[in-house]
C-alpha cells in the first residue's frame, strides 16, 4: 500500500521533449531474503505499470532479462546480487527506446 502511495504522487508526464522510464523489478533465483522473491518483485512491476503507464511513463522490463540471464550467468553466481550481463541487456533496451524515434 505504501509503495502504491508513493506511485500517486508521480505526475502526468505532459512535456513532449522529455521521457520517463521505470525498471520492473528483477527475477531473482536466491529466494534466502523473505522480501526479495519473484512474486514481489512482480506485485511490484505490475503495481508501478497499472499506475505510471497511464501517466505516460514508459517501462523497460528488465524482468525477463534476468530471468533469461539467472544465476551463474548473472555475474554474481548466488541469484541475489545481479551485475554483469542482465544490466548490460537492461541499458541496451533502454538506449533502444531512446534512439526508436
């Protein structure tokens, strides 16, 4: 509910020389921290589309990347801490939405 809250108070997006961009939350494959799970990081994603994206935020979905990238290929090799490829594909993405228009 707090989270949600805090989505509130982001404005519309009304300026046509400016973009904005969320991150989804990651897929994390370590489920050791009882808050850092999949179904959260999901709740989450889906809480911050429903409400930014009428807004005119625009999202990168970085959780299918790491999800294609879990584990020992996510440079760290606990599925916690996740640096190395996914964060590469993440940026990628990004400089795509930047540069599609």
């Amino acid at each position: 509910k707090e989270f949600g809250n805090k989505l509130d108070a982001y404005g519309e997006i009304n300026n046509e020389t400016s973009e904005y961009y969320f991150v989804t939350g990651f897929y994390f494959s370590s489920e050791r921290e009882p808050h850092v799970i999949v179904d959260r990081s999901l709740q989450f994603s889906n809480l911050a589309w429903k409400k930014l994206t009428p807004k005119g935020y625009k999202m990168i979905n970085a959780f299918d990347v790491t999800a294609a990238f879990t584990y020992d290929s996510d440079g760290q090799n606990d599925g916690l801490h996740i640096t190395g490829p996914p964060i590469r594909a993440i940026l990628t993405k990004f400089f795509h939405h930047l540069c599609q228009e």
